[in-house]
C-alpha cells in the first residue's frame, strides 16, 4: 500500500514540475517574441524613412516673397526611378515645389515636375529631377481585404516640419470615402496632422495601405480621426496617371438625388412640390433632378435602380458598380417612369471635375510686391 502511495506521490510530483517548467518556458518564450516584434517593427520603420520625402511649397517662383504661404507636405517614392506620390492639394497653385531627401545624414534638394494629376481622389505624380540613383521605394499591400478594421497601422511623414514623426494606431474603417464615393478612403486614429499630407499610412510590415489626405477636426488640430486615400484607390491612380498624365472616370451625365429612405423622399417632395407624390416611386435608387443635358432616352424624375442588371440602393453604390466600366462603354440602365420599368442604353461620359470649386483659394491674399500700402 505505501509503495502505491509513493508512486502516485511521484507521479504527482513530475506533472508539478512539468507545469512548472512549461510555464517559465512560456514566459521566457513570450519575452523573446515581443523583443523580436518590436526589433522588427523598429526595422520596418528605418527602412521606410528611406523612402519618405518633404516637400516645400509656395505660391511664388521666389518663395522668399512671403514665408507665410509656404507650406510643408510629404511624398512617397513608389518606384526606383524616383517617381512620387504626394497629395493634389499640396502642389495646386504652387509655383516653387523642392523636393528634400535624406542621405547619408544631409538633405539633398531637388526640382520636381509634376507629372500626373488626379484632383478628385487628391493625388499628385512628380518626377524627381536630377536624380541618378535607384532608390529605395515602398510597395503596396496586396488586396483590400486585408486591410481590415482593427489592423495595425502607423503614419509617417513630416507634420509641421518636424522630420521623420511616426504616429501608430488602428484601421477605424475602411470604408469612408472622400469628396467622392468613388474616392475609398480609410479612417484611422493614427494621429495625422499639417505636413503628414501626402505621406503613407504603412501597415506593419511596411507598405502603403493608403495616402495620409486630410485629418476630421473642428479645431484645425488632430482629434484621432484622419482619411487616407484607399490603397487601390491610389494604385489604380498611380497608373492611369503613369500612363496619361490623368485620371478618367466614367458618369452618366446627370443631377441625381437618392431615395429608399423617407427622409430623402420627404427632400425629393420640398425641392419640387410641383410633382405629382404618385410619380416619385417608392424604391431605392436614384433620381434624375434636372432635364439639362440629359443623354438620349432618359428624362427629367426618372429614377435609376440598376446598371446592367446590377440593382444598388444609394450613391455609394451606385458609384462602385459605374467604377467598374470605361468611359465610351455603353451600359443598360434599369429605370423607373411613372409605375413602369424601362431599359434604357447609354454611353459612358467622363465625369467632370471642377476642381476650383474642390480646392477653393484659402489663406490671406496672396502677397503682390507692386501693391501699394494703404494711404494715411
């Protein structure tokens, strides 16, 4: 009996130490795996300072003539060559744009020539000139999906001049969009403040996710909500842009207004009370508001649900399923005209950008060397 009891008093005994010895291995191990995290995150960082510019603006070809206008911005470079994806807000209207890089502990300035243009997603392509050595470049993430709400992401860039900040955070959502729907753009409470326009929001391995474009902010300072322009988005652009110097979009050619809601009917009802109710179908999809140039076959109060059989139930999806033809490609739409369902054929337009109204004139007057002070 007791020598029963001593083996299972042994037996006890080895799991204890068993357990015992596991469990210190585990923490041991977990030490290990968060100083290797960190090291590589420390890596991730140092090697994509390497592919980060500053940009400086001003108005005037000398700009010297008012400081106050000058302004910082960043740039990724995208590819060995040297070419730069930068924001359109920075380099609209600036006549003096220098690119800086950073080599071997001093900045080299650069001209730059801007050499793609996409206003309504606000990117900018420059070329770097003078530049003879290959550089380093960032690549972009692969696929959408994989920049999911709660991913890891940090910004990096040179807000307010001050070179080199990296602000970390998380993904918010990747499904805001920006002055467009056809523009995805990605929230994040990765701080972004002035001067981090431009750069890219990295994940943590180091590519580009999207490009840093504006921060949400009642007080003109970081309150941990900033868009980024979607990675594809930005791909898709860097191409057309590569390519043409510009970006096409394909429209319809028409005022709409949305329904499917109560509220937005309520809206289509107060602008033209004229309108028999009966005539504004209760349906998701979106309504024509004007007759004025109109494409063939369609009319004033038609109401939109479908593009080649593809039914949508608001603007952003609208705009998605328009986002996947060409301009010059006929579509069928599916239309509603007083209680009856009709096809109409119609060929795509380039959608029209008016960017003065996108990036009105901000800031005082612009300083004129020839004005005269005011009288005493």
């Amino acid at each position: 009996m007791n020598v029963i009891k001593y083996f299972f008093l042994m037996c006890l005994l080895t799991v204890v130490i068993s357990c015992a010895t596991f469990n210190i291995s585990a923490t041991d191990n977990n030490v290990l795996v968060d100083a290797r995290r960190a090291l590589k995150f420390e890596t991730v960082i140092k090697n994509s300072k390497a592919s980060i510019v500053l940009l400086a603006t001003s108005p005037f070809e000398e700009p010297m003539t008012d400081l106050s206008q000058s302004a910082v911005c960043s740039g990724a470079i995208v590819d060995e060559i040297g070419h730069v994806i930068t924001n359109y807000h920075c380099i609209h209207g600036q006549k003096s744009i220098n690119l800086y890089y950073h080599d071997k502990d001093i900045f080299d300035e650069y001209s730059v020539e801007v050499i793609g243009k996409d206003p309504l997603a606000d990117l900018a392509l420059l070329k770097v000139n003078g530049m003879t050595k290959k550089l380093p470049y960032l690549k972009f993430a692969k696929g959408v999906e994989e920049i999911k709400e709660g991913s890891e992401v940090f910004a990096l860039g040179h807000p307010m001049g001050m070179a080199w900040t990296v602000t970390k955070g998380i993904v918010s959502s990747n499904e805001r969009y920006a002055r467009h729907p056809y523009i995805h753009a990605i929230q994040t409470d990765a701080a972004i403040n002035k001067g981090n326009s431009g750069g890219p929001l990295l994940n943590m391995q180091g590519e580009i996710v999207g490009i840093n474009a504006l921060m949400v902010s009642r007080i003109s300072e970081n309150a941990g909500v900033g868009l980024a322009i979607r990675g594809d988005v930005v791909e898709t652009s860097l191409k057309s842009m590569m390519e043409t110097g510009t970006v096409s979009r394909p429209a319809i050619g028409i005022q709409i207004m949305p329904l499917g809601h109560p509220s937005q009917r309520k809206a289509v009802m107060k602008k033209f009370p004229e309108v028999d109710p009966e005539a504004i179908p209760n349906v998701s999809g979106m309504i024509i508001s004007t007759d004025e140039d109109l494409p063939e076959g369609l009319k004033l109060f038609d109401t939109i649900i479908g593009i080649n059989e593809t039914l949508f139930n608001d603007g952003v999806s609208f705009s998605n399923i328009l986002s996947k033809y060409k301009v010059g490609e006929e579509v069928t739409l599916m239309v509603v005209r007083k209680r009856r369902y009709i096809l109409v054929k119609v060929t795509l337009r380039e959608f029209p950008v008016d960017v003065d109204r996108l990036y009105p004139p901000r800031g005082p007057k612009p300083f004129d060397p020839e004005e005269k002070g005011p009288k005493n």
